[in-house]
C-alpha cells in the first residue's frame, strides 16, 4: 500500500517537472492529465497488492484453516474483496490527493487549483481506478 504512494507521487514529482517545461500549448486540451499522470504507476502496485491480498492463503495450507473458519466460499471471497477493496479505495483517495498537491508544486504555469473544473471528479476517479486495479 505504501508503495501505492510512493509511486504515484514520486513519478508525478518528476512528470510535473517535465511539464512545468514544456512549451505553452503543448499540453493539449486537458491540463488534468499531466496533473495525475503519476497514477498510471501505482496502479502496478495496486495490482502486486490485489493479487498477494487474495492469494496469500495458498502458500503453507492456510487456506485449509480459512476454509474450516468460513466453509462459504462466497462470503469468503466477498469479504476478501470488501477488506481489499477498501483499503485500496482509501490509499487510492490519499495518492490522488498526494499526486494532485505534489505534482502542482512542479507544474510551473500549467498550476490548477484545487477547485478548478474537473478536478474532484479526478481525484474521486483516481480513487476508484486504484480499486478496481487492486481487486
């Protein structure tokens, strides 16, 4: 989950950087785009939690004592998605955040603010992506 962090909010530092350079027009017709860039990297992390969230139990037999616990495949397994889904949906929520504030420090005169059009439906959206790549 850290690594979530770290990821989305070091590449959009250096992706910021790059954009603050950049020559005026060249950023196309949506500046949230170089705002969140970051998030296409932490989505690799989000899929390395999801997949060693849900499959931790099969190495040693623990899913032997998990099974003799819950014997309902379906409320397993649906638990393991809420309890994955969650957490991934709340460190997905703080990268945007961090990718968001981080990488406005960087982005020169491409800066939004916090209230600029869009830009919560982004961080909302980054939130959800996150998820749905982790489960």
């Amino acid at each position: 989950l850290i690594a979530i962090l770290v990821a989305t909010a070091g590449i959009q530092a250096l992706a910021a950087a790059a954009v603050g350079q950049a020559e005026a027009g060249s950023m196309g017709e949506d500046p949230l785009l170089g705002a969140f860039y970051g998030i296409n990297f932490g989505q690799i992390a989000a899929f390395a939690f999801g997949a060693s969230a849900l499959s931790a139990e099969f190495h040693n037999g623990a899913l032997r004592t998990t099974l003799t616990a819950v014997p309902n495949r379906t409320w397993l397994y649906l638990s393991k998605m809420a309890m994955v889904g969650g957490l991934a949906f709340l460190v997905g929520q703080l990268a945007a955040v961090a990718t968001f504030v981080g990488g406005q420090a960087f982005m020169g005169p491409y800066t939004l603010e916090v209230g600029s059009p869009g830009t919560y439906r982004a961080m909302f959206g980054c939130g959800a992506y996150i998820t749905l790549m982790a489960l």
